[in-house]
C-alpha cells in the first residue's frame, strides 16, 4: 500500500495544521526529509504569525493544498548539518523566512532574487522538486538547505526577531530597491499592522520623515510616542487629509484589506512613488488620471532573495530594530488567529514553539 504524503519522508514531526477553509488549526503528524549533505535541520523555538497564514489557512487566495502547517517567520537552533554545510554548525541561532529552495540557476536565482524564481519553492503549501509537500513552522522541527537559511544576528531577540524574517523584509526589499530610503525624504506608511509598525521603524533608521496613515484614531499615541513616527493622518479626517495631499515623497501601502488606492495617490508629490505589499484577497481599482497627472509611480514588491534578507536582519541588528510581539501557546492558535482578522494584536503574535509544543 503506498504511504501518504504525511507518511513519505523518514524522520517523524509534529505541528498544528488546517484541513478545511474553516481555518481551524489542530495537531497533526507528519514528516520531514532526513537531514541531506546540504541540509540544516533546525529545533523550532519561535514562529511569527502571518496575515497571509490566516489567509492560507482558510484558503481565501485559492490555492491552498490540504492539510497545511502554516508559519515563514521561523527561528530556532540548529541540530545537525549535512557533510556539505560550512555555513552553520550546531547550536546556531537561525532562521527561515518565506522560500526554502529555488532552481538555483535562473537568472533571478544568479542575481540574489530567490524570490521571484519561477520554480521558488514555498516554506509552506508548496511542493518540493521530488513531489513532496511542504509544511512550516507550526511545528517542531524543520529541514532546509543551508543556502535558504538565515543567521541571526546575536544580539537580536529570537521571539521579537521572528517576525522580520517576513515582515521585516517585505518592507526593507521596497525601500531599499525603489530609492525610499534617502534621508531627510517624507515616508507614508497605509496601515499600522504587522508589516506597518515595522517599517516605521525601518524607515526612521534610514533618517526619514515618517508619517503614518490610518483609519483608526486610537493608533496615533501608538504611532508617535511608541514607535517613533514624526506625524499621524487619520485617513477619514477629510481637513486634515486636504492638508497632507501633495506632501509626501513616498507611500508604503501595507494593508491587507481591499481600499481606495486614489486617496494615497493624492498624498504624493510629484514623482512620488506607491508601492503596495499587502495582499488583499480582492483586485484592487488602479485609477490612471492620478498617476499620469503626477508622474507618479506604483509598484509592488515580494519580500527578498536571502542575501537581501540577511542584510536587513544585519541591519534591523544595527539599529536594534524588532517586532512588538504578543508572545502566545500553540494552544492559543486558533483564538489568535480569529483576532487578527479583527486586526486586534499590537502589533504580531508569536508562537513560542518550543515551551508549548507537545503531542
């Protein structure tokens, strides 16, 4: 009788998975490869809860494959290492983000952009050149090749760090490659979440004036006296918002929900620059007259290659930059993904593996 999917590779692990687009995540068995000759296989300790988990879980993009262990914002400790690894040893702090392997030979792959390979392979809900299916880091254990695994900076906070294996370089890959970091520049940052709070801090590291946009009045204490930001605009204040148009360089747009994208159109000045990182489940309305009238630029951006997430984790070390996290059980899965889709979480859960994972 041929073995399942689950059953496949030989070393046992163990995680939390969804099997329906209820969403609802319980404990699961499943495998892992055994470590190869350019394998790091890794104890998980920490693992950042994403929005696009939440989205994966309840198949609200479409392609989600059943079951399926979500988690890209992985840390944890090293425990063994192929013949072939010169890059790690045991003991080591590491982590893993969104993308675990690639072709290796493109020239995306030949230029540090792992991750706009066409044959990236996913950390999770993606299937590996032999067939198998991936699984993250809801779970206990995980097996990865040494060229996609991340070192983390020593003084860097494994709980707090986790999350900027995505988060953090979904919006330093943008900033970095569009030219949003020149100091003294004015920032916009749409949307004060997971992806948000983190790019105002990145954002005054590299000596911008930051403000940030947001529908919620609540947040602007938060925004300023928390994080950091020069200034907050409450999107619906129609006086204040009349004020600001015209007055920004740039836009970070990191709000996962489907919105207007002329309203922060018309806060940027000429040759000002939108690029959009949140994956609303919807198409988006791109409004042409806005654009032309302005020369202004939209663009979008997908996390980046290792290199580049590796100079942001050396970075975000640098200026001892992390997330502000809830630090939460497995067993508080589910509650916690049910409040963030309400946005209620200042400003990223994470899950502490490796003191609540048990089967």
């Amino acid at each position: 009788m041929a073995r399942s999917p689950e059953e496949e590779h030989p070393q046992k692990a163990f995680g939390w998975a969804a099997r329906d687009n209820s969403g609802t995540l319980s404990p699961f068995n499943f495998s892992r490869r055994d470590n190869g000759e350019d394998d790091v296989t890794i104890k998980i300790l920490y693992c950042g809860v994403c929005h696009s988990d939440l989205h994966s879980a309840k198949n609200d993009w479409g392609f989600t494959s059943y079951p399926v262990v979500p988690g890209h914002e992985i840390v944890g400790a090293v425990t063994a290492v192929g013949n072939n690894v010169n890059k790690f040893k045991v003991d080591d702090k590491v982590g893993v983000g969104v993308l675990v392997d690639s072709c290796k030979k493109c020239d995306c792959c030949h230029q540090g952009l792992e991750n706009y390979c066409p044959q990236m392979i996913f950390t999770y809900n993606s299937f590996s050149s032999d067939g198998m299916k991936t699984y993250g880091g809801y779970s206990d254990i995980i097996v990865v090749d040494q060229n996609y695994v991340l070192r983390i900076p020593d003084n860097m906070p494994l709980d707090a760090g986790a999350p900027l294996l995505c988060a953090g370089i979904t919006v330093y890959s943008p900033m970095v490659y569009y030219g949003m970091n020149q100091p003294g520049k004015h920032l916009g940052v749409a949307g004060l979440g997971g992806l948000g709070h983190v790019a105002v801090k990145i954002g005054k590291a590299f000596g911008l004036k930051v403000t940030v946009i947001s529908t919620s009045p609540k947040k602007e204490s938060e925004a300023i006296d928390r994080l950091g930001a020069d200034s907050f605009l409450v999107s619906t204040d129609p006086a204040k918002f009349k004020a600001a148009i015209g007055t920004m360089d740039y836009i970070i747009d990191t709000i996962a929900a489907v919105h207007a994208l002329a309203p922060l159109l018309s806060l940027l000045n000429i040759n000002g620059k939108l690029v959009t990182v949140g994956l609303p489940e919807k198409p988006l309305e791109l409004p042409i007259f806005p654009l032309v009238i302005g020369r202004r630029l939209i663009g979008g951006s997908n996390v980046g290659g290792i290199k580049e997430t590796q100079e942001m984790l050396d970075f975000c070390s640098k200026h001892n930059i992390t997330a502000d996290i809830e630090l939460i059980r497995i067993d508080e899965l589910n509650e916690a993904m049910e409040r963030l889709a309400k946005s209620d979480v200042r400003y990223r859960f994470v899950i502490d593996v490796g003191n609540s994972l048990s089967k």
